[in-house]
C-alpha cells in the first residue's frame, strides 16, 4: 500500500540553521505529546492547555497536565512550563493512577485562572485555581449545585471534556457532554462552582440530529470548546462524521445553536482542538496520532479563512502552523512533522535528547510536505538509515507530479545524507518523496530533508 505522508519540521526535533524561526506543526516539540489543545491568549503569551500523554502509550491521557506557552511576536518559540497540575492532586485520585482527561482554562471574574477537569473513573468534575496561568494549580473543589450535591451524581449529568466561557459581562457559563446524550450549557457563579442556571441540551447528540441543522452525521460525540467572537456564540466540538471537527453559533451562551460547517478534518479518530485568534488571523487547533496508536496524540494548528459572512471556511490539514503560510524552503526540517501519517512517528528517548523520525517505510511509500515556498532551491537532501539501498524519487504537488529529482541512498547503520541535485520552479509547491529501496533486513528509516540553494 501506498502511504502519503506529508512533512515538515525542524532538524531532529529542534530548530537547524535557516528554520529557527519557523513554526511548524506539530506545535511544540517532537517529544511532546499535549492531545485535546485548547488555545488561550493571555497577555502577550498564547498558551497551550490540554491533556498529556507519552511517546509509545498503551492508554489515553497517562501524565500530568503540564503547560506550554509562546510570545505572540514568535510562535516558534515555546517555553515548557513545566506540571499545572498532576494526577495525585485531585483528593479523589486515591492511587494517583487515575488518567486526567482533555481541560480547559478560563480567567475569572477575580482574575485568578480556573482549571476545569475530569479524571477517569470519576463522575465528578473538577476545579483547580491559580493567580497565574501556568503556575502549579491547587484543587479547589468539584462542580456543584446550589443544594451542595455534586454534578455527575444526578441521573443524566455527564462532565466530560468542559469548557468554560467568560462573557464580556463576567458571567461564566459551562458546557459539557459525550455521545448519545448531546451538549448541555450550564452557567456557573463568580466562585466558578456553582451551578446556578441549566439550560439543558444545545447540540443533539450521536444519532439524534435528524431534523435538525446537525442531520447528516454532524451531531456532537464529544470534545466542548466555547468562544465568543464578534458578538456571536461559537461552539466547537467533535462530530459523528470523524474526523471532523465542526462548529456551531448562536446569539446567546445558551443558544439556540446552528450548524455551522467543518473547521479541520484531522488523522485520527476523535478530533478535539478550539479557536484562537493572533494578530487579525483565526486559528483551529487540532491533534493527530503518532506511533501507530490512538494514545500518543500531539497538537497541530490550522489557520482559517473566513467567508464575507464571517463564516469560517474549512482549513485542510498541513504543516504551517502557527505560521500561517507556507514554509522557507531553506536549511533542515525533520520528517518527523506529517500533516497526514504521523502514526509512523517513532521516538527513542525522552524529552530534547530524544531521536525522533519515520519508521516502517516499504517500497512505494510516498512522503509529502505541505506547503513550501520554493526559491532557487538546486539540491535537496534526505538523512536516513537502515538496510535499504535504492533511491527516492521527489515529485512535485502530487504523489505523481511531475519528477523534480531523484536522490540515490546506500545501506547505513547510522543516520547518514544523501544528496541530490533538483529542478523546482520558484513558487509554492506540495512535495512528494516516493521510496524505492530494496530491503535486506529491516525497513528504512527517514529522520530529515533538507534545501540547497543555488549552485
């Protein structure tokens, strides 16, 4: 079978000379594993809040939440934040084994910053709170009603993935929900407990949107995520039809909620990611698997376009970035960042030590890189190693295009580049490297490529 993989990265998972100031997807580094991402300016920083899993997982959502922030000014540069709070924090985690699942943050009325979360296992919603957005959050109780009982001990509550919105006025309002049972709107005191109002169901559930905007597999399965933009309600969640990441607004937190279209259709099963705006472009934020599994899923972003209604038109999946446009076709990007089949990804090692690249490519893989803009651009290169002489063949715009080079590669045990002279025309092109190789004892593996410019 013919895999298309498209990819664009930094050299070995870190920035290399000529795309240091790039930024890719996926967002954060290669190492990194930050699934369900939901995007939040808060001063001059954008922050990522999600859950975390780990390279190679065996389960959802296995480590601690841990924090990732950018300056607005470079969406390149990410600062690890380090652990928002871990799995023993919550006072029901007996064990501290119990997975914490997908958060969301919001800013209170008070200022200080308020953690909404659910662990596995638990019916129970949970509140953390800080004075700064990624500091070491302290648990502050669960989501409750007025009469002390908790949400999720009451038939029909269901708590999983929360998101919270702060209106312009200082009102805090919930949504939450999963499946078959829709997305429910619930408004919160300024304590950001208590429920004070149930507005009940917004978005039908899996199975239940005939008749209405959502017919045709657009109904809610999971994954809230609420924003206010130009005076309009927007409520972002995973649909039946998955991949797809939908939206829906209305003129109030509550509603009543219209179908609105497809934002991104990702790699994996359910996408979850919000809505983020930098600068006057909108960004939808999006996860993808990696390791040939459901459970090692990393952050990527798309930049939306916005029709004359203000509508958003969908963004496909690429591997831009918050960089919103095509990429320098200069110096080294690791194939490690694919806009379709990171389920290839494969690491040895953790965090920046870690070796990251593509693994169990059989003759014929076909590996694209989404999008670049190419000047002048002569030679190109590929690093790789394993048993597997041959070739690979680098076609433009389509895994048939048009031949723009061939590039001969030997069998290596360590990582090894190979080069090879190119015809591109300048301009903006999709990249294709087709493999050729002939395996002796294990498959080959495709850690970087590279540009040449000039003669």
């Amino acid at each position: 079978n013919i895999l298309v993989l498209v990819l664009i990265a930094v050299f070995g998972g870190a920035a290399s000379a000529g795309a240091a100031d790039v930024a890719v997807n996926p967002i954060l580094p290669l190492w990194e594993y930050v699934p369900d991402p939901e995007p939040h300016v808060f001063g001059d920083r954008l922050y990522i809040f999600g859950s975390h899993e780990q390279a190679n997982a065996w389960n959802f959502c296995l480590g601690d939440y841990v924090g990732w922030s950018a300056p607005l000014d470079n969406l390149a540069d990410w600062r690890y934040e380090g652990v928002l709070f871990a799995k023993a924090d919550d006072p029901e985690n007996v064990t501290g084994n119990d997975a914490l699942y997908a958060p969301d943050v919001a800013k209170g009325p008070d200022g200080r910053y308020y953690l909404f979360y659910q662990r596995n296992g638990s019916v129970h919603l949970g509140v953390a709170v800080c004075d700064r957005p990624a500091g070491r959050y302290r648990h502050l109780g669960y989501v409750r009603r007025a009469d002390g009982s908790l949400f999720g001990d009451r038939t029909g509550d269901n708590g999983f993935d929360p998101s919270v919105l702060v209106d312009d006025d200082g009102r805090v309002y919930l949504y939450v929900g999963v499946g078959e049972s829709g997305a429910f709107a619930y408004e919160l005191k300024p304590d950001m407990l208590t429920i004070v109002r149930e507005f009940g169901r917004i978005v039908p559930g899996r199975g239940s949107g005939a008749g209405t905007s959502f017919e045709g597999g657009h109904a809610f399965v999971e994954a809230s995520s609420a924003r206010k933009i130009d005076g309009q309600y927007v409520f972002v969640y995973s649909a039946e039809i998955q991949p797809e990441l939908c939206y829906a607004t209305g003129p109030a937190p509550q509603g009543p909620f219209v179908y609105r279209g497809v934002l991104n259709r990702s790699t994996c099963g359910g996408n979850h990611g919000g809505l983020v705006r930098i600068g006057n472009d909108w960004f939808v934020t999006r996860q993808r698997n990696t390791h040939g599994t459901n459970f090692s899923r990393q952050c990527c972003a798309e930049k939306l376009g916005r029709a004359k209604d203000g509508s958003f038109i969908e963004a496909p999946c690429t591997s831009q970035g918050f960089n919103g446009g095509p990429l320098p076709a200069r110096g080294e990007y690791p194939s490690g960042i694919t806009f379709d089949s990171a389920h290839l990804l494969r690491q040895i090692g953790e965090g920046p030590t870690a070796d990251v690249f593509l693994a169990e490519l059989k003759k014929g893989t076909v590996v694209g890189f989404r999008f670049f803009d190419c000047r002048d651009v002569r030679r190109m290169s590929v690093t790789t190693r394993g048993w597997a002489s041959g070739k690979v063949e680098i076609r433009l715009d389509s895994p048939t295009g048009v031949l723009a080079g061939t590039i001969a590669t030997k069998r290596t045990n360590v990582w090894t580049t190979f080069e090879g002279d190119v015809s591109i025309p300048d301009g903006v092109h999709e990249l294709y490297f087709v493999f050729d190789c002939s395996c002796m004892c294990g498959q080959p593996q495709f850690r970087s490529f590279g540009f040449r410019q000039g003669s």
